[in-house]
C-alpha cells in the first residue's frame, strides 16, 4: 500500500461561523442526548426534548472532527443504519435504517428528495455526496410516510447547507493521502440579517482499490468527484425570507464486474446529479401564522462503459439512464394556542425517466430501452401538536397520496413523550404507517414490468427513553422498535414479471451512552437488529443483527486532542450469483479502529492525522467486493 504524507491548507479571511451555531451552540452531541433543535421530525423548528420519535443530529463540528470526506462515512456512526459499498470511492452505497431495505429511506438535501428516479427501485446512491458545506444532518427513524409522502417507509435522512453569519470568509484547502488521493476545495461565504451566501467547490481524485476481492492483479479501480454546491438566502421585510439551494455533481468511477472474471479493466461510470430547491417563506402573523412554498428538481444522468478487453473479449456493451423529479410544495402552519401547533400541506410531484441499454457477448446481443415515461403524484397531508407545561407532548398527523396509475393511500403517525424535569428523564413513543409507490422501473421496464403492482406499505412502532441527568457523567438513551412490510416488489420468477410477493418484519433495540470523565468523552452505541423475509423464514440480505460503535475523545491539553474510533459490524447473509442458482453465503463479522490527532500551535496554525482501518482488517461489505485498507491523512490548517 502506498501511504502519502497529507498536507491540507486552509487560508480563511474573515470571521467564519453559521447561524445554526448561534442558535444551537457549538457542543456536539451525536444523537438525542441534548435539547438541540430540529426541523425533519415535524416539518418545523421543534426541541429535541418534544420530540417522540427517535432522531438524531449531527453538526458541521463534528463532520470536521471525524475528517471524514463522503456523507457515508459520518452515517456509518448512527445507530440502526448500516452503510454497504460495493467497493472503495465511488462504488455503489446504499443505506439501510432498522433493517428496511435500501430504498425504504428517503434523503433529502435542503427538502429536495436526491433518491434518483432512475433507478430500478428509485434508492439513492450516496457514493458521491461529500460533506462540503453541510451544516447539520438529521436522521428520523421509523415509517414518516405521513409528512414525507413515499419512499419513507424506514426513516428519513435530511442533509442541511450551511447558513453562514459574520463577514465574508474566503478557504482554500488541499490535500493528498493514500492510493495518490487528492483532494482540492475552495469555499466562500458570508451571513448578514437580510443576506446571506455560502459557495463550495470541490474536487477529488483517486488511484483507488480493486474493487472487486477476488483478483490476483493489481489493477485499481479509480475515482473522480467534481462538487458546486451553494446556498444563498435573502429577506428583503421583516416577514419575508427566500432561500436558494443547489448542488451539482459530476463523478466517473471505474467498476468491477459481479459475475464471472471479476476484475474489468475497462469498465467504468460517468454519473452527473444535480439538485435544486428556491423556497419563499411569509410571516403572516407575527410567527404566529405563516406559509411556504417550495419548489425542487432533482436531476440524474448515468452513463456505464465496458469495452472488450483480454479477460472479457466477448463481453462489451454501454448503457444511459436519465431521470428527473420536479416538485412544489405549500405548507402553512399556525399557533392557535400557547400549547397547540397545526400545520396543513399539499404537494405535487411528477418523476421521469428513461434508459438505454445494450450488451454483446457470446450469447448473443441483448437491447432493453425505456422512453421517457413519466407519473405524478399529489399529496395533502394535516399535522398538529400539543404541548403540555413543558413535559407532555403529542402529535399527530394524517395524509392521503393520490398517483395517477397507482391509485390513493393514506397514511397516518403518532407520537408521544413525557419530561421528568427534575431528574432529566424523557419517555417517548410513537406509532405509525408508511407507503411506498412502485418505480418508474417497475411499472414501464418493458421485460419485467406490471401496470397491476400495487404499493408497498409498512407499519411500525417505537418506545424508548432518554436520560440527560444535569451534571452527571453518564447520559443514557435506548429505543425499541418492531416494524412490518407488506407487498414489498420483488422479481417473480413464476411469472417472471415484478409482483407484490414478499412480507418482511424487522425489530430490534436501539442503545447509546456518553461518558465524560474529567477531559474524556466517549460515545458508546449498540444495536441489535432482526431482519426477517417472512417468506423464505431467513435474515433479509447484508443485514447485520449487530452493530457497535465508539467513540472517545481525550483533550490531553488546552491545544491538543486524540481521538479513537471503532466500528464493529456483525456477521450478516448475501448472495453468490456466480452460478445458475444463486447460493447464499454468510460474510464474516469484522472490526474497523482509526486514530486521530489535532494540535493548534496557536489562533493562526494547527495540525490534524488520522488514519483509518489502522490494522488492516480484511472483510467484504459485499460478497466479493473488497474492503477499503489502512489509510493515512495528515493535515495543516492555517486560520487567519
């Protein structure tokens, strides 16, 4: 393995700060522990601690903290998601949230939904989302079909842009690490109270890994990553605010095959995603009634590449996705009373998609193409809470959706939580219903589709605690959850078509600690999770039944910092399709540690390592798909 020296510099001029900071402080908490303020639970601006359902939060502090470069690898630390890539950089990542399947967990950036429409189960792919000019994420648990329409069957992840305060900030940054990685950023922003503006453009380059495990040659699957990403905001009155958003991503990642001799030097993908959202927000009485409307697109356009080569020279072929999502939304909410809120919805969606996909080998050539296919969908949906002398909390929330081919659903959630002010105990519970409608995939594919597919539904349960004790060195939350799917969409081979032919229940619990001892904090975290195909009686695919995290930081002194951090992933089922009849396997449990350091010399100069996968553990994420080895970064920051 070829290790480089890191160096990072970062030039800033001016103060550099967000506005979520002020209001939200700059301690970070990792999950639900503190009374932080988030917006993905109810639609509106709501603390933590009135919240019932289980959410977590994590802040731009520490994004910066892990040193982490892809919005994948932040998640890998939330309890009850578990991260699969097909490899390393720019390989396919998917998600799944308390055992739902990958496309049962709908993410949004700045309320865009960047699921992409052109896929064949319309999951997103989080292979190329960095972290540039995030200012928080927030992970919402369980079906939230009732406020976010389909697709959140199993939770909710919403990526939030930074919203900048002080005076103009210019950043350059560079840096270079392992496997001849590269990374180049330049960053400007600037927030005052009636604008305000954040821009980021970044790149990398990478040599890579083999993506696939089961090569003897040294051929390295390379990556490259070009991000914009800005926000801009304006509030020309007291009672009038505009927001901006937009990002743009234009990747090439070189691939592997799954089947076969694996290891494919000319087979590569050229992806370009793009998303945007303008929304205009009016107070229309003194924050006591006001109203929104939004409108997002999200953009897709895949193109995959294999030309012949000496292991594949029967084997060739290229193919061109393209989707698109275009969205508007109102929303007006109100206070009717000092402890009731209601807020009332209506949106409108329409998906397009399209592909072309042609294959030569042996056997013959194979054509599959989609036109551009198209459905809309409306949705209304009503939601109200109620607040009790500051220990009760209630809510509840109704929605139906009506698709043009699909029909209507209706959808429904309830949560409720209770405060113990005296000793910091919080109970919490909450109750609902998911839907998710059939892809455009599923519906027009011309070889397998089925106008007749109905939606996939789901429902599910949580209760839980959370203890935050004033000046004690322990704080303590656990969650249990049970969820069922019905009709979930699956290839039929009887019929040789997609149907409506499984069932699936997961549950499981959800446990986090933190620990302060003098100057040293350590997050601890474990979950437990039953995944089952109610058809086949055996654990749904690549679905760990545990997952451990932790955490510890240790300030040794005022200017220096260590950090340490361990993920344990259990042992879980896949599939080996290299055969006729597909057999199923059991991939290995396995361990990651990694090592930080920071030290600031003074206000101006500080310097960062860390490396990653320090003892080189061998494991697959994916059945014969190798793992990312021990890495090295080493940084110096300049801060004028």
């Amino acid at each position: 393995m070829r290790r480089f020296f890191v160096l990072s510099l970062v030039v800033a001029s001016g103060a550099m700060g967000t506005r979520a900071k002020a209001e939200l402080g700059s301690e970070f908490n990792p999950h639900h522990l503190s009374d932080t303020i988030v917006v993905t639970a109810n639609r509106l601006a709501t603390p933590t601690s009135r919240v019932g359902s289980s959410v977590t939060v994590i802040t731009a502090d520490q994004i910066a903290r892990s040193q982490a470069t892809m919005v994948a690898e932040v998640l890998r630390t939330v309890p009850g998601i578990s991260v699969v890539q097909s490899g390393g950089s720019g390989q396919q990542t998917s998600i799944f949230m308390r055992g739902a399947n990958s496309e049962h967990v709908l993410v949004l950036i700045d309320g865009v939904e960047i699921n992409d429409p052109s896929s064949p189960n319309n999951a997103v792919n989080l292979a190329h989302l960095p972290v540039d000019n995030i200012e928080r994420i927030e992970i919402l648990r369980g079906p939230q079909s009732v406020l976010y329409g389909s697709d959140a069957v199993g939770g909710v992840i919403q990526i939030l842009t930074r919203r900048p305060v002080g005076k103009p900030a210019v950043t350059f940054a560079s840096e270079a690490g392992s496997f001849h990685t590269y990374h180049e950023r330049v960053a400007v922003s600037s927030g005052k109270d009636d604008v305000d503006y954040s821009v980021t453009l970044s790149r990398q380059d990478s040599d890579g890994i083999s993506a696939t495990s089961e090569s003897d040659k040294s051929e390295a699957d390379g990556y490259t990553n070009t991000t914009l990403s800005a926000t801009f905001g304006l509030r020309p009155s007291r009672k009038v605010s505009m927001r901006f958003s937009g990002r743009v991503t234009k990747a090439k990642a070189e691939l592997d095959q799954q089947w076969g001799i694996l290891d494919d030097p000319n087979y590569s993908l050229d992806s370009r995603e793009r998303s945007f959202s303008a929304r205009l927000g009016y107070d229309v009485v003194d924050n006591r009634l006001w109203q929104q409307l939004g409108a997002y697109i999200t953009d897709y356009t895949r193109s995959s590449f294999d030309s012949l080569d000496t292991d594949h020279p029967l084997d060739a072929g290229n193919s061109d996705y393209e989707g698109r999502r275009l969205k508007f939304d109102w929303q007006v909410a109100g206070r009717l009373s000092e402890q009731v809120r209601l807020s009332l919805g209506v949106e409108t969606e329409e998906e397009r998609m399209g592909q072309s996909i042609f294959l030569a080998s042996a056997y013959g050539e194979y054509r599959n193409n989609i036109d551009d296919v198209r459905a809309r969908t409306i949705g209304v949906y009503v939601h109200g809470d109620y607040s009790y002398r500051e220990r009760l909390t209630a809510t509840i929330g109704l929605r139906r959706d009506d698709h043009r081919t699909y029909g209507s659903y209706a959808t429904y959630r309830a949560t409720v939580s209770y405060r113990f002010l005296d000793d910091g105990l919080k109970l919490r519970a909450s109750y609902g219903t998911g839907m998710k409608l059939p892809s455009l995939y599923q519906l027009f594919d011309p070889e397998t589709s089925n106008p007749g597919l109905r939606a996939e539904t789901s429902r599910g349960w949580e209760a839980g605690f959370d203890l935050v004790p004033m000046g004690d060195p322990v704080q303590l939350s656990m969650t249990f959850f049970n969820s069922s799917f019905s009709d979930l969409i699956q290839f039929d081979g009887v019929t040789w078509r997609m149907a409506n032919v499984a069932e699936a229940r997961t549950s499981g619990v959800e446990t986090l600690a933190r620990v302060r001892i003098g100057n040293l904090t350590a997050d601890i975290s474990h979950t437990f999770t039953e995944a089952i195909d109610c058809r086949l009686g055996r654990p749904l695919l690549r679905r760990p039944k545990h997952k451990a995290t932790l955490h510890v930081g240790y300030q040794v002194s005022e200017p220096l910092l260590l950090g340490l951090a361990v993920n344990y992933t259990g042992k879980r089922d896949d599939m080996d399709f290299d055969a006729w009849s597909a057999r199923r396997v059991i991939l290995h449990d396995y361990s990651v540690l990694g090592l930080s350091a920071s030290y600031r010399f003074n206000s101006l100069v500080s310097i960062s390592a860390h490396v990653d996968n320090l003892f080189d553990a061998k494991y697959e994420e994916v059945f014969r798909f190798n793992h990312v080895p021990r890495s090295v970064l080493v940084g110096l920051t300049l801060t004028p």
